[in-house]
C-alpha cells in the first residue's frame, strides 16, 4: 500500500503519480476526488475511491484497485476547490516523466479505433485524416501561450479527436493516412482525444491525391 504522502511533496504531485501509475487520466481523478462525498464511493478508471470521513478541515480518501488499497490521502477544501486542476500541472514534471520511462508497461498495438479507451498509453495507430479544423490559441496550465488544433481521424470501426500541437499543426491534411507512434487516449469535457506527446510521432504514410 502506498500510505500517506511525505509531507513534503506537493499533493498535486503524489496524485499525479497515482495517475501515472495506474493509467488514470488526471482530469477524471480530480473530479473524482471532488464529487466524492462522504462516506460514499466513485470509480475513476480501474481506481475506486472512497471518502472515508475528515480529520479538521482535511477530507481523507482511501483509493482501491479492486480490493487492494493503494493509497490514502487528506486533502483540504483549499485544494479540492481549485478552479484548474491542480494534480495536472505536476503531469509533465520530470519526476513523472521519469517514472514512465522506467514504466514496464507494455505498448499497445491497435488495429482499430473502437479499441481505445481513455487511460491508454504508448499506442500505435494508423488512420485517415478526416477533417482538421482551424488552430486557436490557449493558455497552458502552466501559464504559457500555445497553439493547438483539432483533427478527426477515422477507420473502418470508428472515429476519433486526434489533438495537434504546434508544429503538428500543418504537418498533416485531410485525406492523409497518417502513423501515430506511442500516443495516449484522454478524456476532455467528457470527449476521447488521442495526443501525441514529446516521445510520440505523427508520420504521414500517404498523402492525399493530388487533383488532376
């Protein structure tokens, strides 16, 4: 079982190893974590998660992976009453990103877009551009400006938002076949997207018919 958190690292960073550890998406646990009442229990993922009563002003949850524990954490109103959530902000920390370099987990090799379901990692998947929509700028969760654009990609089973970022917008048209290497499935707003990080690739394989 992994017990509390030292008391020295951040709360949004033990949970964010908690996502990363068990596959589920930050978005979705927070969430969890805040509509989790007391004495009362919701699932996020393959985690149940259970608010099991207070100590203060602190909530103290205990989260299972079917029957085995996993952790138990307190966290305050201050935290749970965040407006952006504050476990995605650590997501990209060096910390996690060395935990899932070191991650034995195995790659996903899908021939289908109907297999995907959010929480997967390092997939692979071919599939035809089927519409890409205007960039617009945001603002990260840390703070820094960006540009990102919406695609749909599709196969015979299905279809599915593939999120582009910055120079992965323009590299890519509608009627490309395209290869995506070691992606991830998330959940935005309730939508599945497919994103590409920093270790992934999106390769044009076959580029659309020139028109005579």
């Amino acid at each position: 079982m992994e017990t509390l958190r030292h008391k020295s690292v951040p709360e949004g960073e033990y949970l964010a190893v908690l996502s990363a550890k068990h596959s589920v998406d930050p978005d979705r646990l927070f969430q969890a974590l805040v509509s989790t009442k007391e004495k009362q229990k919701n699932m996020c993922g393959n985690l149940s998660i259970e608010c099991r009563g207070r100590i203060g002003a602190r909530r103290i949850f205990l989260m299972k992976d079917d029957s085995k524990v996993v952790a138990q954490v307190r966290l305050g109103k201050v935290f749970l009453s965040e407006k952006i959530n504050p476990i995605s902000k650590f997501m990209d920390s060096e910390r996690i990103r060395r935990y899932l370099a070191k991650k034995s987990a195995s790659v996903f090799r899908l021939s289908a877009i109907s297999d995907l379901h959010v929480g997967m990692r390092r997939i692979n998947l071919t599939a035809r551009v089927m519409e890409v929509c205007e960039p617009h700028s945001i603002i990260t969760r840390h703070g820094d400006p960006g540009v990102l654009a919406d695609a749909l990609i599709g196969d015979s089973s299905g279809t599915v938002k593939l999120v582009l970022w910055g120079e992965q917008i323009g590299s890519v048209s509608v009627g490309d076949t395209v290869r995506i290497v070691n992606a991830r499935v998330l959940s935005f707003r309730g939508e599945k997207q497919v994103q590409v990080g920093r270790s992934g690739t999106i390769r044009v394989e076959r580029e659309r018919p020139i028109p005579d």
